[in-house]
C-alpha cells in the first residue's frame, strides 16, 4: 500500500495532474495532528525529526500552503474562499520535545498550533498514559493483580515484550471507566507494582515549561487550550469537564500573548465529548474545537449546523512524506467506498466490541467498591 499512495501521491504533485489534487482541497482544510518527537531529550516515542523535515520538505515541493490553523478556521467560518493545498500543523499535549521540533517546523515556515495539557504544563500532574508505562516499566514485579472497573484483572509484566503489550491495553480499558476509577487504578497499580510515582513528569515524560511557551510563541509558534489534566470528558462530571476546559483556557490566556481560542479535545473521538462538552466551549466563546475524527475541514461542513465547527475533524500525521502528500491531497476519500466495501464483504462493519484485552486477563469480575 505504501507505494501505491506514493505513485498516486506523486501524480497528484505533478503539473499534469495537479487539478485533480486542486479540485480535491479548494475550500478544503487538511489538518495534521502530532504528539511527540523522537530527539535526544525523548527517546522513547515520537516522529523523528528527519521524518517530519522529510514531510515539510516534500509538501512545500508539491507546492501545499502551511497554514494557520486559527486564520484558516476564520476563514472557512466566514465564506472566504481558502485556496487548495491548505495545510495545518497541530501538536497536543505540551511534551518538552516540541522545544526540540521547533527548528524544523520553523525552518520551513510551519505556523504550527500546539494544544497545552496546561496542568501538565504548571508542573503540577502529568499525564495519566504516561504515568501507567513507567509504574509498568519501572517495576520489579513480573505479575500484578488488581480491579480496573468491573473486573480484577492479571497484568503480566514478565518481560519487555509484554510490558509493550499491556501497556496499550491498560490505556484503552481506562478510557471506558470514569476519572475516579481511574486515578485509583493508578494509585492502586503503583502501590501492587511498588513504584514511587514521581510528582513532576520524570525524563521522557517532561512538559514544556511556561518559558518555553512563551519563547516559542515569540518564534511564531501558537499555542490552544487541551484540558488542564487530559481527561476523557465524556468521563468527567460536569463540573469537572466544566473547570478543565474553562481552566485551561485561562491558563492560556494568562501565559500567552496571543491564545488560540480553539480548543482541541482531549481524546477528540466521538464517545469522548458531547453537547455538554460543546455547550462549554461555546459558553467560553471559543471559535471551534478540533477532533480526532479523521476528515477535511470545510466551509460547507461547518456551516451545517451551528455545533460543527465545535467537531472540526483532524488526520493523525503518520511517517512517510508520500503518505502525508497521499492525505493531503484528499486522494484518500476516493478511496474510502472501496475501503468500506471490503470491511463490509470481510465482516468488519460494525465496530469492535470492548473486551478485557487479551494480555490484562480477567481474573474475577465483580463491581469496584
């Protein structure tokens, strides 16, 4: 598959067939999301650096615009006509590693937006996927067991191998229980596994610092609330989903000189927020909110109905410069009735069904206290 959107990629950057890729995006806005970066102070996960110069280098060649993301949403918002090739770069979470990025994103003119955890940033928490891998990683323990949700589960932690299978699954279980369940969980898996959690971001896991930001936002980097402590909203109560968006806006507000008023879900799927979540960024003012739901940002999408440009969709930018041409070209939704066809004849149409993954055995199922 690679090299078919290579050579499809490829045509479309050509000046024979550049109308094809040109009616595909006039009006149209392709928004890339990252989150981390593979550098010398983050060495555990995240793009490299040469991949993501390797991306920019070959959309400006292919003549694609690296767009504003907040000018770009005005726009569309407003009926100005957005020219095609438009290009956003976006980046949650706040790592320290964007610090790193920031020369290749700027050698290249990349106005890129980044979405501040703004807790994560104030050095007060860090983030919760991050604190289960280093108890996992960090442990002498090779098995653990202890309730997630309804069910007592077996954590087998015996090996590097299985530790890089776990650790997702544990990540995808505590998205399906509430915030409480899951900061004891936490609390709880440290205590088993006999791991003192660190109360700021240790090594790999460090946040930008307010400095930073600031320093940054004065080299052209722009900077959007993303929650103050990552939850998955749709989990919270209201209060709480009220006081992370609302806090980290002001957050924002209070450290940058020029806050994107575009908040980025934490967790954008469309189980993770709903129209009590939209009715909180509208209350605050904000101009839109942007997703993880993968598709192209339009005018006409987002003048459908009042809420959706609180559910402006984003394409997670994988390795590989042809692939991101391949997205950004829109070549992709050509393909999407093949696609949906063969899930259809291969029995993949409807959505997995949540079960205990395969590697967090459950051991007992009875209700959590």
């Amino acid at each position: 598959m690679p090299r078919v959107k290579d050579h499809v990629a490829g045509l479309l950057g050509s000046r024979w067939l550049a109308w094809v890729r040109d009616a595909l995006t006039r009006d149209r806005l392709c928004i890339f999301t990252l989150h981390r970066f593979r550098t010398p102070r983050a060495t555990r996960a995240g793009m490299a650096l040469s991949d993501v110069r390797d991306i920019l280098e070959r959309l400006r060649r292919e003549r694609y615009r690296l767009v504003s993301l907040e000018e770009s949403i005005r726009d569309l918002l407003e009926n100005r006509e957005l020219r095609p090739g438009a290009v956003a770069i976006t980046i949650d979470d706040g790592y320290a590693d964007v610090a790193d990025a920031a020369d290749v994103l700027l050698a290249y003119d990349c106005p890129a937006t980044v979405f501040l955890s703004t807790d994560f940033v104030n050095g007060e928490t860090w983030h919760w996927w991050d604190q289960i891998e280093f108890i996992c990683a960090t442990t002498r323990r090779t098995t653990l067991a202890l309730p997630l949700g309804r069910e007592r589960c077996t954590i087998p932690l015996g090996s590097p191998e299985q530790q890089a299978t776990v650790v997702p699954q544990l990540w995808e279980r505590c998205k399906h229980v509430t915030e409480r369940e899951k900061w004891r969980f936490i609390r709880d898996l440290a205590g088993a596994a006999e791991v003192d959690l660190p109360r700021q971001a240790p090594g790999d896991y460090m946040a930008l610092t307010w400095n930073d930001v600031r320093a940054l936002e004065a080299r052209g980097l722009r900077f959007g609330p993303h929650g103050r402590t990552h939850p998955i909203l749709s989990q919270t109560t209201d209060d709480d989903a009220a006081s992370e968006v609302a806090g980290s806006w002001q957050a924002l507000q209070t450290n940058t000189v020029s806050a994107v008023p575009i908040l980025a879900y934490p967790n954008g799927g469309p189980a993770d927020f709903g129209d009590r979540e939209i009715g909180i960024v509208r209350r605050l003012g904000l101009t839109a909110a942007v997703t993880t739901m993968p598709g192209f940002a339009s005018a006409d999408a987002l003048g459908r109905s009042t809420a959706a440009r609180f559910r402006v969709p984003r394409i997670a930018l994988a390795p590989g410069a042809a692939h991101a041409c391949f997205m950004a070209s829109g070549a992709w939704r050509l393909t999407q009735p093949v696609s949906r066809l063969l899930r259809s004849v291969r029995g993949q149409g409807a959505p997995p069904r949540l079960h205990a993954p395969a590697a967090v055995r459950p051991s007992h199922s009875s209700p959590t206290p």
